[in-house]
C-alpha cells in the first residue's frame, strides 16, 4: 500500500522541517547531526516506511548523507533499501548514487549498469556537480556520450 498524502498535517510539518534542517546541516558538512534530523522524521513515519512517500526521500536523505561523508558502503545498503519504496525504480538520481557507490566498492559491473540508468533517467546533466571519475568511467562502458 502506498500512502502518499494520508499523514497528519501536524505529523507532515514536523517531517518537513526536521528535513530542511538536515538539509542544511548536510549542506554545511554536518553530516553527523543531519542523519539525526532525518532519522528522527523517518521514525515519525508509521510502520512501514517504504509505504510513504516521505519513506522514500528520507531513505534517499539518509543514503546520500553516509555517502556525502565517505561511507559508500552503508550508503549502498540504504540506497538499495530505498529501492523497495514505489517509485524509486527509475529515478536517475538513486541510480547515479548507486552507480557510484558500486564504482567506489570496486564492484564494476553493478557501477556501470546503474551509472547507465541514470544517464538513460537524466542525460548527461546527472552528472553535473559530481566528481568526473564516474562520467569518465561510464564513457569506457557506453558509446557516444
């Protein structure tokens, strides 16, 4: 069952801020105090998580801070955790995450088809921002971008 809109009001505004602010602290290198605020809204969410739309964006949250801090490897277990929520099959940015989170593993193979999605999902605009390792890589593995 996919629950989207069915939180509380309240229960939704508290979600919401403790995001933006782990948000921010993401954004300022506070990673420890970041997975905090998310985890403290991800536990708001009533049993099970992957039902809720706001599962998936504070998994995704949660992932993209372990990796952001330079833990590929609990980064990839949540980014594939992620995975089970609806929706996120096809979004280019879990599979950039993912892709790099296995290039980093040394898992080849798995980098490049998830790099690929992601390229497929966004172009190659996906790539913008990011450490060129992975664009690079990918262009070893797909012709013409």
């Amino acid at each position: 069952m996919n629950q989207k809109h069915g939180l509380d009001a309240t229960l939704h505004a508290r979600i919401g801020e403790l995001s933006e602010h782990g948000n921010a602290l993401s954004d300022a290198g506070n990673y420890e105090q970041a997975l905090e605020c998310f985890e403290q809204a991800l536990n708001l969410l009533p049993p099970p998580p992957e039902d809720w739309e706001a599962g998936l964006w504070l998994m995704v949250a949660i992932a993209d801070t372990h990796y952001l801090s330079g833990d590929s490897s609990k980064a990839l277990q949540l980014f594939k955790r992620a995975m089970q929520c609806p929706d996120a099959l096809g979004n280019a940015f879990i599979h950039l995450r993912l892709g790099q989170c296995h290039h980093d593993l040394g898992d080849q193979s798995k980098a490049a088809d998830e790099l690929a999605r992601a390229y497929m999902g966004d172009g190659i605009e996906i790539f913008e921002g990011e450490p060129p390792q992975y664009l690079e890589f990918l262009r070893t593995r797909m012709r013409g971008i």
